[in-house]
C-alpha cells in the first residue's frame, strides 16, 4: 500500500469535506442530465420498447423528439418495406391527440386537459406492442373505448382503474394502469387502433405516423438499415431503434435553455469542487507537515514528497466517484417512487467520472505551496 492511501485511510477525517465536495459537484450535474434524460426516456417509450428493430421516418428528421409532423411517410412507403426479404411486419405507430375530461364524483373537482394519444396492436406479439406489457394489459386495449394511462398520471387527469371520462367528445374507461410511460411535459393515453379510429381521430390523410419494422434477424438490423435507406429516394430514413434512441438522448441536450443549465451546472461544479477539495487538502497538508519535513530530513526528495500528495488528491478522486455514485443512486430511488424518469447516458457518466478526476488532481496540484514550509530545521525547534 502506497505512503498517500495509507495517510488517507488513517487520517479519513480531514479529507472528508474534499469528498463530500467531489460527489456534490458530480450530482449536480449529474441530476440535471438524468432528469433532461428521463423526460425523453418517458416520452418514447412505447417506442424504445416496441417489438421494432428499425424506425421509418421523414428524410430530414434528426430526432423523433420535437421533430413534429415530419416524423411521418407518405402510406404508399408501407407496401415498399415489406419488398425487403428480411422484413417481416410493418405498422405505423399512429397517435393523436385530444381533450380529456373526468367524470368527478360527488366532492371531486372536474379536471379538463389536452392529451397525447399512442396507439398499439393489441395482438399477441404485434410490432408496435411495448415488450413489458401485461396480457391483462393487451386484453383490456382489445375492448372498444378502453384506454391505458401511467400511473403517474392517474392524479393529473383525476381518474383511478376503472372510471369513466371524456375523450374527444366520448366516453372512454380506463382499463389498465401502466407503469414506467411517464410523460412530464403531458399526459399520455394509450389505446387500440380501433379505439382511436372509433373516437374519430384516426384522420384519412395520404401520411401516416412512423413505421415501426421487425426483421427476421435483429441481428441484421443496421444490414437491413442500409439497405432500406440505399433504395429511399429521399422519401424517408430508416434508423435501427438504438440509433433513434441515442439521437433522442443528444437532441434533448442540444436544446439552448437545457444547454444553458448544464454548461452553467459544470462551471459550478467545478468552482464549487476546486474550492473546497484545494482547501481541504491545504488544511491536510499542513497539518502532517511535521511528518512532511521528518520524510525531507530522512533524505526523501521535494519531488517525492510532491509526488505523495498528487497520489493523495487522485485517492481523494477515486472515494469521491464512489461517493458521487451513490448519491446518485439514492436521487435515482428517490424520483422512481415519486414517478419521476431519470436516465444517465454512458458518455456523461464518463465525462463526470474524468471532470472529478482532473478536479482532484488540479486541487492537489494548488496543494503543492505548502510544501515549502516542510523544514526539516522546524523539528528542532
């Protein structure tokens, strides 16, 4: 065991507030990504977890995320995909949406809110059917004006399983709860094709919604992407469903006020993390300097003894990534019972993870000044 670790077991004390300093600064930042994440996670969801290898959508769409009506192809591109031998089915995913009324009992306040609409096939193994659907959840859609909400929802558009409420000017029943299609920016409702065409909100326009595409091989999915995508003609882009999924991830931190946010987030972290770990380790320092000049007067270089302490600020690094990894494990606990999403892409992680590094290490290297007043002539006195 290394001179530095062992000083930062023994004396853990001191450097507590270094820690504490590193974690704060990385869950800052960290909180904000996974939330910013997660409101896009919620949002696609019906989608991310579909039975669908590669996406359909409009020649210049970046991101499903904000892109609009583009995200459509004209009805004619259904017929065309299936040319493709690998393909094996191919639904659009329609949506729409309305307004939505509850029936308020006696005593309960009457809640009127615009809604999204998502449609799925309800039949056993469908394409645009989510995988962690229930088969109570699948037989309840088959039923006329039944419609699924998250239950994170429940409260915002005043109902519970099994009430009645208006949709579109209908009457619709809530027959299933979902759980994990949280949707912050507005309230989803899930329902059959049938239903929606039955609510009058199926429409008859030329276009329709992205296609959702299984192959045979999900293995094949960017082979088949290409080779979709070599015979569009700029009618439309296939994406394989991790593709989307990232660019999802990455137009939501495009957004300027969410880049904004984060790029203030990191300038903060870093001052707050600088500040407090270079002092903390100042304070340590100092402290042991007694024990820094006894090394100089046993002929231990000032190179080694600089050496020690930029050894000590990358430990000090190392616990403060521990710490910063469970803090945001507890944020994350936190906002799942609150029904809250949060998702945190590798390349953040990553990035955090080299930013407290190099936070540690700079601090260490700020350190370094109080080392000249390791005289080993003071041990005399």
């Amino acid at each position: 065991m290394s001179l530095a670790l062992a000083t930062l077991l023994y004396e853990w004390r001191r450097y507590t507030a270094a820690v504490v300093a590193l974690a704060f600064s990385g869950l800052l930042i960290l909180a904000e990504v996974g939330m910013f994440t997660g409101i896009v996670q919620g949002i696609t969801a019906t989608i991310d977890r579909s039975r669908a290898d590669i996406m359909i959508m409009g020649p210049k769409v970046t991101a499903m995320v904000d892109s609009g009506p583009g995200t459509g192809v004209p009805k004619r591109i259904g017929p065309l995909i299936y040319m493709n031998p690998e393909v094996v089915e191919v639904q659009p995913l329609s949506g729409n949406g309305g307004m939505w009324i509850n029936t308020p009992k006696a005593g309960e306040r009457r809640k009127t809110e615009f809604v999204q609409i998502w449609t799925v096939d309800p039949r056993p193994g469908s394409v645009s059917l989510p995988v962690d659907y229930t088969e109570a959840t699948r037989v309840a859609l088959l039923e006329p004006y039944a419609v699924a909400v998250d239950e994170t929802s429940l409260a915002r558009l005043g109902v519970k399983l099994g009430d009645t409420a208006t949709l579109a000017g209908h009457s619709v029943r809530v027959r299933s709860v979902l759980t994990g299609y949280p949707n912050i920016n507005q309230a989803t409702v899930v329902m059959s094709n049938d239903t929606l065409r039955m609510l009058g909100l199926g429409g008859n326009s030329p276009r329709t919604g992205p296609l959702l595409v299984r192959i045979k091989d999900p293995a094949k999915a960017e082979m088949v992407r290409d080779q979709l995508n070599a015979i569009a003609k700029g009618d439309y882009r296939a994406w394989t469903r991790t593709e989307l999924s990232r660019a999802n991830e990455g137009a939501i931190m495009q957004e300027q006020i969410i880049g904004v946010f984060l790029g203030f987030s990191v300038f903060l972290g870093f001052l707050i993390g600088v500040g407090i770990t270079s002092q903390t380790l100042r304070g340590a320092v100092l402290a042991s300097i007694k024990e820094f000049a006894s090394l100089r007067a046993l002929g231990v270089s000032m190179g080694s003894l600089r050496w020690i302490v930029i050894e000590l600020s990358f430990w000090v690094g190392m616990v403060g990534l521990v710490a910063t990894a469970l803090f945001t494990w507890g944020i994350y606990e936190l906002a799942k019972l609150g029904g809250v999403p949060m998702g945190f892409p590798m390349g953040w992680v990553i990035s955090v993870a080299i930013l407290l590094t190099v936070i540690s290490i700079f601090s260490g290297l700020l350190s370094l000044g109080i080392l000249k007043k390791s005289q080993p002539a003071d041990l005399l006195r």
